[in-house]
C-alpha cells in the first residue's frame, strides 16, 4: 500500500488544512485499503465505489508520489486503428526510443473509437507503464483524471481534435503539406483539381483540405465544392470516391487524394476506368509511405515524418515521466515536404 500523499491543501483564515488519503477514504465511506486498491489500479472494487473515490482524488488533487510509484519497464501506445503501414512507421519509430531506454512496447487499438474506454484505462494504471502515446486518439476526461491521478505521463501524436493547451501533443504541418501539394499541380497547369479528404473529425483530415482551398484561392482558382469528397484514410475509400469523381462528365484533372493509401484506391480506379496516370490524371498524396515508391508510376506525395513524431513522443512522454519538460504541454508540429514523383505532369491540354 503507499503512504498516504497530501492531496489538497485549502487556506481557511491562518489555519491550513491537507486532504490525505485516510480523509479521502472517511469522505467516501471506504476503508484505506479501498483507495489504495484504487490507486493501484485493482479489479476487485466495484464500478460505483471506485468511481466516487475516483471523484474524491480528481478533487482533491491526489497524485501519487512519483518516487513510490513503481513502474513497469513498458510504453503504452494507442491507436484508433491498426491496420496499416501508416501504425507500422509509428511503431517503428516508438521501438526505436523505448529499446534505447530499455523499455518495451505495449500495442492497443481503441476499435475506432477517438478515446479509449474505461476498461483500457483501468488496465494501464494497473500496468503503471512509464507512459502513454495515444496516436490519432485522445483521452475523456476521467481517462486523463485517472491517468494523472497514478502519475502516469501522456502524449498525444497526430491528435484527431484539440487536444487542449495543457495535453503535450506532436503532429505534423497538415495545412502546409496540402497546400504544397496543391500549389504543386497548380503549378503543372491544372485547373480544376479534386480532392479526397479524411474523416472530418480528425483535425489533421481538416488542416490539409484547408490547405488545398487555399491553395486554390491564392492562385485565383475557385474552390468547387463538388470537386471535394470524404474518404476515411483507406483504401477503398479512394477507390470509391475517385470512382464519383472520375466518372463526372467535367472531371478533375487531378487529384490531391488526403493520404497514401487513398491514393492507391485512386489508381485503381483509373485503372478500371481506362485513365493513365499522369496523362490523363496526375495524384498526390500525402504520407510517403514506403509503398508510394514502389507503385507503378512511383507516387508524388507528401511526406510526413512519421517515425521522426514517433521518437519524439516517446522522447517527450519518458522526459515527462522523468519529471523533465513539465512545461512542454504544447503542441510540436514536425514539418512535411513534397516528394515529386512520377504521378503527376502536366493535363494534357497543357501540352
């Protein structure tokens, strides 16, 4: 059990008064030994008394001393999805950092989610891993309450939404890569470019089709709304909505496709539609994943340094553990850079 920590202290006249542990167990009608299954992060405490505990410690502030709190030698990192060669460059870059510290990685996927369940919270604050990357995901309120609460650090890479100005997070220049993309086939001669975007919840999906608009708007083009579809990031997406946009009697001479792996669904349904790229249709995409190299033709793209924000968030979340950086929650965006290739060129009126 650890030794009670002062949790609150409230001025009150010339008296001073401090909330310890014992006092949080009498407030909730529990023994000490209840709270402190809690703050290990025990299964045997039922739902509604860990959460009035739970409430009382958010309260009072109670945080575990860092010293008594005995660490697993692990890295919790978090994704909303594992599916692709996109988790593949972020793991790599989290192995990377966690090896050389002599920790390793503990892999979770949230199923979709934007945060993870209580149930993933409880299992990190009984594993006390130094600490969280949560990856295109974030955290609920009592998910962050319970994590600071066992002094347990996190980051937030590539967040889907705000974060907040106290969450440390590391993302990308998402609006200056779309728009380099953009300003790229503008500057091959295309007027009238598609886009293919990301869920409009996550905001690095928001940012890059911002950059494309502006883009578009810089160069006097008008930004035509029937031209700008939503994907989700796969695959299939892209081949689906390059489908709608290929098939239109006015289509777009090009396509800023939001991702890799959307550009690849767009190759394949130019294929299926008789298109050549870069002839008929010049694509962009924006990862530079290593398949955009491999492709037929090699894939102009953007790159985002995924394995670079991935050292840097581990980087950051040990330091945090460390009781270094503790002013550091800011939001670090690494910037991206346009890879030219062999999928774009001028439309073919230009020539």
């Amino acid at each position: 059990m650890t030794s009670p920590q002062p949790a609150d202290t409230r001025t009150n006249g010339r008296s001073t008064q401090t909330a310890t542990l014992a006092e949080i167990a009498r407030e909730a009608g529990v023994s000490a030994p209840t709270v402190s299954k809690v703050l290990n992060g025990r299964a045997d405490v039922a739902p509604g008394t860990r959460s009035r505990v739970e409430e009382l410690l958010r309260t009072h502030g109670y945080r575990r001393r860092r010293a008594e709190a005995s660490r697993s030698p692990l890295i919790d990192l978090v994704f909303h999805e594992l599916e692709s060669a996109w988790a593949m460059e972020v793991i790599r870059g989290v192995e990377n950092v966690a090896r050389d510290a002599g920790l390793s990685v503990v892999l979770s996927e949230s199923a979709g989610r934007l945060t993870p369940g209580r149930t993933w919270a409880d299992q990190v604050a009984a594993r006390r891993p130094h600490g969280v990357i949560l990856v295109l995901s974030g955290l609920d309120e009592s998910g962050r309450a319970l994590l600071t609460s066992r002094s347990i650090p996190f980051v937030v890479m590539d967040p889907a939404g705000d974060p907040g100005t106290d969450v440390p997070s590391i993302g990308a220049t998402n609006w200056q890569g779309g728009l380099a993309a953009t300003r790229h086939l503008i500057e091959l001669g295309h007027t009238r470019i598609g886009a293919i975007s990301g869920p409009s919840r996550m905001m690095c999906s928001r940012a890059r089709v911002d950059g494309y608009r502006a883009a578009l708007e810089t160069a006097g083009l008008p930004v035509d709304p029937e031209l700008i579809v939503t994907g989700d990031f796969h695959h299939d997406a892209g081949y689906r909505q390059g489908l709608a946009l290929l098939r239109r009697e006015d289509r777009p001479t090009a396509v800023f496709a939001g991702n890799d792996l959307q550009a690849l669904g767009l190759y394949e349904a130019a294929r299926e539609l008789g298109l050549r790229i870069p002839e008929d249709l010049s694509v962009v995409g924006f990862d530079d994943l290593p398949v955009a190299r491999w492709v037929g033709p090699p894939l102009t793209t953007v790159r985002q340094p995924l394995t670079e924000m991935a050292e840097a968030a581990a980087k950051l979340v040990l330091d945090l553990g460390k009781g270094e950086d503790s002013a550091a929650a800011t939001r670090v965006e690494l910037a991206t850079s346009l890879v030219v290739r062999s999928s774009t060129a001028a439309p073919a009126a230009a020539r």
